[in-house]
C-alpha cells in the first residue's frame, strides 16, 4: 500500500464554508484563501502514514457523545510579527471537542503513529499569507467581527488524504467515523 498524507478533521456543513467565504476580502493582496470546499477543522494532522489499516481500525474505537461548536472570531498565527495563517475559532470551543482531540490522540498513539504534541487551539484555516501586515488583518477582524457567528453540529469525523496540486491541495475523505447521538 502507498504512503499516504493524512490528517483527521471534522468536515462543515454548507452553510458555514459558506459563510466563511464570505469574510474573504481581496483587498489582502498576497493571501490564498482556502477554497470553501477544503475548509474543515483540523483535529490532529497524521502526516505520511504507512498502516492506515491500523490507523482507521482504532480511529473507530472513538466514542464522545455529538455536540455544537460556534464559529467565533478572526485570528493569526504566529500571534507576534506577521502573520502567516488567517483562521476562524470557535469561541470557547466545547469539552465533548476536547475530549474529542484527547480520544483522537490517543487512538493515533495506539497505531503506532507519532505525532507532535502541541496545545489544541481549535480554529479553522481560511486564508495564508505571503506579506501580510497586522494591521490589515485588524482590519478585516473589525470589519467581520462575529459576534453570533453560525453554530453547527458535530456528528462526525473525518480521515483524509492530503493531495498535494499544482495550484492548490485536495482533501479526499477516506472513512468518516460517526459520534455518538447526544
């Protein structure tokens, strides 16, 4: 079996991909926006893996109740000097997400896959930036300033396959794993 590029993340309904795009502003000339078809949250990247047999058995050993996340406000990575990655949070997050991230973790480990281990900070990516200054990003955060923003249910997640373009990646969805009814 081919090594694979993959990552673990919960796919957005229509509706928020779509109102995500809509923040999108092309007055910040020399960012990517991500196409609102490959916008997701992001639970843990996996990277090249070799046993995904193994990886997608003990990923549906994970068992957390579904639950809602709200769409929040615009931020930045790094936090300090210019900015790189555009993304949206999702307010305080849930602790069924948490426990989530934890059950996704630890499955991974059992797989025998090593992953970096780094806070969670739940966000969604929606842009990346070649120059970007802070003060055009605080410009689009005031301007779309989110204040109810979409809330959507959790009832899945997902493993996919990072295919590198010429242009741009595409994610493809090779097994979704469904929550429990809350």
């Amino acid at each position: 079996m081919p090594v694979r590029r993959e990552f673990i993340a919960i796919k957005l309904p229509n509706s928020v991909s779509e109102y995500l795009a809509s923040l999108y502003d092309d007055s910040l000339s020399n960012t990517r926006w991500i196409a609102k078809e490959n916008l997701h949250l992001t639970m843990r990247f996996v990277g090249n893996v070799e046993d995904e047999d193994g990886l997608r058995r003990v990923l549906r050993s994970v068992a957390v109740s579904s639950f809602t996340l709200e769409i929040g406000n615009i931020g930045t990575f790094p936090s300090k000097g210019d900015p790189k990655v555009i993304w949206v949070g999702l307010g305080t997050g849930h602790p069924l997400l948490f426990q989530l991230r934890q059950q996704i973790d630890d499955a991974v480990i059992r797989a025998g896959i090593e992953c970096e281990m780094r806070d969670f900070i739940p966000h969604i990516t929606i842009g990346r930036c070649a120059t970007c200054s802070r003060e055009a990003i605080k410009a689009l955060s005031s301007k779309t300033k989110v204040k109810n923003g979409p809330v959507f249910s959790v009832r899945e997640f997902s493993l996919f396959e990072s295919r590198r373009g010429p242009d741009k990646s595409r994610y493809i969805e090779i097994e979704s794993y469904p929550l429990r009814r809350s």
